[in-house]
C-alpha cells in the first residue's frame, strides 16, 4: 500500500495519492493547488496515477483535479449524478476502483453536497477488510460537513444523517481520512489532528455520535459558521458554470 497526506493551508484542506507499489497504480483525491507535487509523488512512489478523484463539488477552494487528469492521462471521477458542466467519468454507489492489490469502493455519501461520495479502501495483499475511509467533508476529525453551501440546510442535515449512519456501520477500527482540519471553514469544532478512527469519532463527537435524525437536523442548523469568502464563486467554477447558473 502507498498513501500519502497532502496538508495545505491556504485553504486548509487535504489531499491524498493511494494506491499499490508492487502494481504500480495510484489515485489522487481532492487535489488542490499546483499539480506538481501530485506528480512527483507518484514519481518518487514508483507509480502511474491511474485516476484523478474529486470527493464533490467543492465551495471552500478551486480543485486542480480537471488539470492534473488532462496532464496524467487519467480520467476525471465525480459522481455520475453531479450537476458539472463538462466531461467526466461517472461513478456510482458501489463502484469498485481497481489499483492492482488495493481497491476503492465508492461510497455515495450525499449531505454537505448532493453529488458526495467517500472512498471505502483495502489493500488485499494485508486483509479482506477495509484499512481506511477517504471521507471528504463528510466526517472529519471532531466534526461533520456544514450542509448548507450546496442546498437549504434542513435538506442537507437529512441526507448526511442517513450518509453518516453508513459510516457508523462500519468496523471501529477503520481510519478515517478526512477532507479538512482545524482551520477550513467546513467544520465548527474541528481537530488539528489530520486523521481519525470510525471509533474515536463515535465516541468522541458530538455530531457523529447523535443517533436520533430530529435532534441532529437541528444540531446541523445552529451556529452555522459563515461561508468562506467566494464560495459560490468556486463551486460555480468546479461545476464548470457561472455563479448565475450554479
């Protein structure tokens, strides 16, 4: 298994290539920022980026992800059902991404966007069982996705209500590598640590751990942060459409 962390700061998100060294295969999620990096990873990793992953439609940031595929020769993913306005390579709930040993299930986790998705991963040369979860700005460490910048608030918190309760199916023990940590704008109570546990979350935060759908509705509504400056502009940007047709 290669796996690599991507801490930016400006904007504060994260950014991930995964994949297998002895097939050399790899896949970047999230990418932001310059493409290089992504590149030489791969370089110095000894392998090809097979496919370039964007977990949504993204608010917080312009994703770099549409260049960095047209520069690898990789196809673009997105959910099929994302409202973009170009070519991509369609996913579905269920969706199983092949990277010689390691493979990728895709999750469809709609709430802080409709077109969300989250990356169930296992590398199959160590176990049959899923070693971690890419889950954007679903779950994080000490929070969970603000619901409002894609849809009406209420909306979303109901949707990532029954995305979350697929997520607490899952084993305690698989790591969650979100999307964001202390800092982006996508959290209210976020943690500085990069990274987590299905377990430590469930236990340890106040949104994740809620279990009735109502009183997390109305959690999700309160003290909603203010959105980060030019959000619609970026989403309209990555959806390739004007802020009027977003």
């Amino acid at each position: 298994m290669i796996l690599r962390q991507f801490l930016h700061t400006n904007p504060v998100v994260l950014s991930y290539l995964f994949g297998c060294g002895g097939r050399a295969m790899a896949a970047v999620v999230d990418p932001v920022g310059p493409i290089a990096p992504y590149s030489e990873a791969a370089e110095a990793t000894g392998t090809r980026i097979r496919y370039v992953i964007d977990t949504h439609i993204h608010a917080d940031h312009l994703s770099s992800g549409r260049e960095l595929a047209a520069a690898t020769g990789a196809p673009y993913l997105l959910f099929r059902g994302a409202d973009a306005n170009f070519p991509f390579h369609g996913v579905d709930d269920g969706t199983v991404l092949e990277l010689g040993n390691v493979t990728a299930e895709v999750l469809h986790v709609p709430g802080h966007t409709p077109e969300h998705i989250a990356l169930l991963v296992t590398d199959h040369t160590r176990a049959e069982d899923p070693w971690f979860v890419l889950t954007g700005h679903t779950l994080m460490a000490g929070d969970v996705g603000r619901t409002e910048l894609a849809t009406r608030a209420e909306e979303g918190a109901r949707a990532l209500y029954e995305s979350l309760q697929r997520l607490k199916a899952l084993p305690d023990y698989v790591e969650v590598l979100p999307g964001a940590y202390a800092g982006s704008v996508c959290g209210r109570r976020l943690s500085g640590k990069p990274a987590s546990t299905i377990g430590f979350e469930r236990r340890n935060n106040a949104a994740f751990a809620l279990s009735d759908a109502a009183q997390f509705t109305g959690f999700m509504q309160a003290d909603i942060p203010p959105p980060s400056p030019g959000a619609a502009e970026h989403r309209a940007a990555n959806s390739g459409r004007s802020v009027a047709e977003a």
